[in-house]
C-alpha cells in the first residue's frame, strides 16, 4: 500500500501529498512530510485505502484536525526554507 500525507488546509479542506517513487527513494515520508507540508501546519500520514476512492466531492473532504498526530511541517528542504 502507499502512504501519502494529508493535513487541514486553510479553508478547512483536507490537502493530500502524494510522494513520488523516486523521492522515497531518497527520503522517508516523515522528512517527506516534514519539508513539503506548510510551516506549523500538523499533518498524518496515512494509507491510501484511508482515504474516499471517489474524489468527486475532494473539495468538501474534511478532516478532525486533532487526528493529525505525525508531526509538524517545517517547509525547510536542505537547511532552505521551500519558495525562498
């Protein structure tokens, strides 16, 4: 199964970050997480099969924010802050 990172998003949606093989090749998903999930937003990683099958209504996805227990993200990739 593949894992993939969701957290709460600004508006309330539920925001899902799917890695890429190649970047679990060279990353785990927790630094995964740590770097592209925004700074200080709380996130879970979670299977695939967590997640709707049906992504008609994604936009309406909610999710408990205190469900969302892996971690924190940084948006720091190398010591560099992403978009900087």
């Amino acid at each position: 199964m593949a894992q993939k990172i969701i957290y709460q998003t600004d508006e309330g949606g539920v925001a899902v970050v799917i890695p890429t093989p190649k970047a679990l090749q060279s990353y785990t998903i927790q630094q995964i997480a740590d770097k592209d999930v925004p700074a200080g937003k709380n996130y879970k990683i979670v299977e695939d099969t967590d997640l709707p099958s049906d992504r008609i209504f994604r936009n309406a996805w909610e999710v408990d924010a205190s469900t969302l227990t892996d971690g924190t993200g940084t948006a720091v990739y190398n010591g560099v802050l992403n978009g900087e």
